[in-house]
C-alpha cells in the first residue's frame, strides 16, 4: 500500500482527497497546523473511512517538525501539497503573510523530501497563475499574466520554484502541477464539506450560509464586468471531481507515465457560470429564496475565467463527471447537515 502525505489533509480540498486516496487503496499520512480547516473535518473522514487517518498537526513550514514526520512515516512515496493560505481579497491586505506562508512551506517541503529521497509530488496549483487572459477558455499553453493578487502570485512563484528545482542537475523530483479553477460542493455523506473559518471568502458557502440565516444577506461584488450579465464568470468544478483528480496524478507519478519531470493540466468543466447564474441555480435547487443585493468590485477579482479541459481528459483520462445543479445541491445539504448537528 502506496503512502501518501497529504500536507493540508483537513482542509476543504484535503480533506476530500483523503478519503479518494483512502478508497483508491493509497496510505494517507495528513499534515496540518488548523490554522485554516478545523479538526471536526477529522471526525468526518474517519466517518466515511471507518478508519482514523495518521495526522501530525504542524506547520508545514518548520523544518525540524517536517523531518521527524518523514523519519516516522519512513516510506513515503509522494507528497500532495494543498497547505496554503488561498484567499484572493485576503491576500490583497496581507501579502507577506501569503508570501511567507504559500512559498516557505514548499520550500522547506522540498528541501525535506529531497534530504528523504521522496522524489513524487503533485502541487495545488490554481487558474489564478493566468491573470486576467485575454483569450477564453484557457489552455496550459495560455501565457501566464501579471496575477491579479498576491495569491496568484505565490502560486506563480511556486510553479516556477518547482520549475527551476526540475532543472537542476541533481533533480530527482516528478511533479504534476494541477491548476485548479473553483472547487464547490461536499461530499455525498455530507460528512465533509467546506466549513470556512469566520466570514466565508468564497461564493458558494456565503450563498448557502445567507440561505441557512447565519448571513443576513449575499453581496455580489460588481455587476459591471465584461460578462453576459455583468458578474464574475468561474470554472465551478465539485470538490469530489477534483480529489478524484490527485489520484490519476498520483498513480501516474508513480507508474512513471509522465513525459516530463514538470507536467501541468488544468482541472475544471471547460464552461464558465457566472455569478448570478449560480445564485438562481443554488435557489432552483435548494428551494431557498436568497437575500442579496450588488456590491463594489472586489480587489484582485478576474472579471472572467474557465478553463479547456482537453488535456486532462486526453493525457490523465480525467473529467468530471457532476453538474452544477448537483454540486450547489451537495452543499446545500451539507449546511443543512451542519445546523442540525449543532
């Protein structure tokens, strides 16, 4: 049984992607500090599992806590790095704590899993390296632009750290970089799901948080984008799609089918929604009439984004498989399920 160390494992995404690795027959080993996730998502995975996961609750960061994992765990064959901060407005106000936070923790991975020999590692990447392209959907060929926010540029750097290490003469490192657009949803258990520290930074949970009476209404933030009907436009993809992702590129890592020691594929639908057309889904669906009203733009904001899936269905063998009506539905019954086990 493979084993693979999930840096951020409790997060959204992580967490999710414990319980593919789990099923697939992989090891999951977490890492994370619960800076950003909580350690009920803990009790969640157990759950679905019937099975605790080994966690270590460090700051992926700090090199002497990252060692003595690697010497415990022995056998690691692959690293899934998700442990980063992620919030596009929050990363305008607080760059350096994103610098410090997104880029450090890969370079001390790195240093750590080359001092142990580990030599697989598929990175959390995001449609945020694109900046604002100027030709829609983007592709993996698409330049990589100026980054609308500190965010997007530590994502930036970090690709290109990657890049540079695989480059090196003494390289032993695999990568694959998934670029991810805008991971929704929960699991069908509705014993994980995304479960945002305070105000919610992303759209879906403010939705289903302001149907469930927590918020008192959701605002959108601008209506004056060069989209059909002036809202943001994103690749909204269900968050169990995108685990069932990191398996493919997992087992490619390690069946060593990769044509590179740097590969990069886009993980989305290939269709764009846009705001409000999510919000008149999400009340569809859930039969809950939303409170919302128009705001200002938000800093760091893309007015439009999705991605050409092609080559993640042509090289991984991977596309996604759930509708947008189905993931807003999956979160609304994980909110649900929140209230009543509170």
């Amino acid at each position: 049984m493979n084993k693979i160390l999930v840096t951020g494992g409790a997060g959204y995404i992580g967490s999710h992607t414990v319980v593919e690795l789990a099923q697939a027959g992989y090891q999951p080993v977490i890492i994370d500090d619960f800076s950003n996730s909580r350690e009920s998502a803990l009790a969640g995975i157990e759950a679905i599992l019937g099975r605790a996961v080994p966690i270590y609750r460090i700051d992926c960061g700090d090199v002497a806590a990252l060692r003595q994992v690697f010497e415990t765990e022995k056998d690691i064959k692959g690293v899934i790095h998700f442990a980063a901060f992620k919030a596009v407005g929050e990363s305008v106000a607080k760059p350096l704590a994103y610098f410090q936070n997104n880029v450090g923790s890969l370079l001390t991975l790195l240093q750590v899993m080359k001092e142990f020999g580990v030599e697989n590692l598929v990175f959390s990447s995001s449609c945020t390296v694109y900046g604002i392209p100027d030709a829609l959907p983007v592709t993996e060929a698409t330049p990589t632009k100026p980054a609308s926010s500190p965010y997007g540029r530590t994502k930036q750097m970090c690709e290109d750290v990657v890049h540079d290490v695989a480059g090196a003469p003494d390289n032993t490192l695999h990568t694959i970089l998934l670029r991810y657009f805008n991971p929704i949803g929960a699991h069908e258990s509705a014993k994980i799901g995304e479960l945002p520290l305070g105000v919610p930074n992303n759209l879906v949970p403010f939705i289903t948080q302001t149907a469930a009476g927590i918020r008192e209404k959701l605002t959108i933030n601008g209506s004056d984008y060069d989209t059909p009907d002036g809202t943001n436009v994103r690749d909204y993809i269900h968050v169990v799609d995108l685990a069932k992702a990191h398996i493919v590129a997992v087992q490619r890592l390690l069946d060593r089918k990769a044509t590179e020691t740097v590969e990069t594929f886009n993980v989305g639908t290939g269709h764009g929604n846009s705001v409000l057309e999510v919000v008149q889904t999400f009340e569809q669906v859930s039969g809950q009439k939303l409170n919302y009203s128009i705001g200002p733009r938000r800093p760091g904001d893309v007015p439009a984004i999705y991605a050409d899936a092609t080559k993640a269905e042509q090289v991984l063998g991977f596309k996604t498989e759930t509708s947008l009506a189905d993931s807003l539905a999956s979160s609304w019954k994980w909110q649900v399920a929140l209230a009543d086990s509170q």
